[in-house]
C-alpha cells in the first residue's frame, strides 16, 4: 500500500534506536523526508546511516534532549513546518511507590508528558494551515494496563493519553490526527539488555513471541498515512495480545 506520505517532513524524537528508529526507518521507506532527534551525536550518526543505506533517503538529525526547553526549541528551529510528528522520549526508572519524591515525579511528567505537550502545541499551528497533520506519541501498555513499580510512567502516559483525547477532537476538522502507539514487548535493545528478565516477559505474550521493532513501525507509518486520516484520538496497543481487554 502506497501511505501516500513521499515527500512530507517528519520529525521523529528518540529516533536513534528502538522504537523511534523502528519509526524513522518505517517513515523514510514511504518516501518522507525525516529528522530524528536523539541526545547523542554518535548514535544518531549510525541511524542516519543505516536509515540511508535502507532507503536512499538521508535524514537529517539533531542532538537534543526534548526533556529541556532548550531540546525542544532546538529541535523546533531546525524543523519549523514538519507534516509528521512522533513524540517518544524514554520511560522513568521502575521504583516502588513509596519511593518516589516529588522530583521524581517532576522529571517524569516533563519527559513523558509535559515535554510531548509543548512539541504539539508548537507544531501543530502549521500542520493547521497546511490542512495536513500527522502526530503520533509513543506510550506505553503501561496506559491500559498498570504494571507494580511503574507508577511514574502509568501515571505521565496517562496525562499524555487524557491531554490527546480532548486536543484530538478540536484539530480533527483541520486535516491533523493525533494518536497514541502503546508498545508492549518489542525486541528492541532495552529488551534484550534484560537477558532472563525479558524471556519472562515474552512468555506472557499470547502471540508466543515479542513484537518486531518494523511491525511498529509499520504501525505509525499507517497512523502518518494519508490512509489514516479518519482515525484520531485513539490509543493502538502493539502487544501481541498481551492486555486482556474488551475495548
């Protein structure tokens, strides 16, 4: 299927590896002209050039961190008027809830929510104008399904997920969709890095398996597609079944 995208421009945060690469590539590969944003140069560099060798299309990259004001204006400036947005920014440490401090919670809320919610607002003027949006956050499963001593990531995803329902609908005449991808295990580097602790958590999976890093990249690419442009508002788990819900 032609997502009909050849040529828009996108801006894809934490696009160095895992999930916001598995995006980039999946964008780039439909022809969009994308900027990834990541905090380190070095990492960037080696997406920009797998993403080119797989394409023959170079992204273009800037290192920041969108969890400062400073990132996020950066990342503005060098791509004022881009047609797609994915927001994606790592997920809180796992600590019990007792734990937590008020600066934790701080931090959190400005990565994981705060952070995605000036990216918005600042882009989505634009897309207005052009009749053309696509914005899409990266969460988590976490969202629909809370996990013990996850409580800073269930908690900012869900302000994210509160904050897109309303925005969604008053931007929906204008052409600009807002959707949420919720990840569940996917076989990405954070994953395996958790070596007999992710085999656990595979084995949970009805599907019997983890999810492939381009089957959720596919996925955003669908939600950025020209295809899409009558889905807003929604939160798309990518699981393999793993949150046993009716709806």
């Amino acid at each position: 299927m032609d997502f009909r995208i050849q040529g828009r421009t996108a801006v894809v945060c934490g696009a160095s590896r895992g999930l916001g690469m598995a995006c980039a590539l999946a964008l780039a590969s439909e022809g969009a002209h994308v900027t990834l944003v990541a905090r380190r140069a070095e990492t960037l560099q080696a997406a920009a050039d797998r993403i080119a060798e797989a394409t023959g299309l170079r992204p273009a990259f800037v290192v920041a961190d969108v969890g400062t004001a400073q990132g996020r204006a950066a990342v503005h400036a060098s791509t004022s008027e881009a047609d797609i947005l994915v927001t994606n920014a790592g997920g809180p440490p796992a600590r019990d809830f007792m734990d937590l401090t008020l600066e934790d919670w701080e931090r959190a809320l400005n990565v994981n929510f705060l952070s995605a919610v000036e990216m918005i607002q600042t882009f989505v003027p634009g897309m207005r104008t052009r009749r053309f949006g696509r914005i899409v956050n990266i969460t988590s499963a976490t969202a629909r399904m809370p996990v013990e001593r996850l409580d800073l990531s269930t908690s900012a995803r869900l302000a994210l997920t509160g904050y897109v329902a309303g925005v969604a609908r008053q931007i929906a005449k204008d052409g600009v969709t807002i959707n949420n991808l919720l990840p569940g295990t996917i076989m990405t580097e954070r994953l395996i890095e958790l070596g007999a602790t992710a085999d656990a958590l595979i084995a949970r999976v009805p599907a019997g398996r983890a999810g492939k890093p381009e089957e959720f990249g596919a996925a955003c690419a669908f939600l950025c597609s020209e295809q899409a442009a009558f889905i807003t508002g929604q939160n798309l788990l990518i699981d393999g079944g793993l949150c046993a819900l009716t709806i």
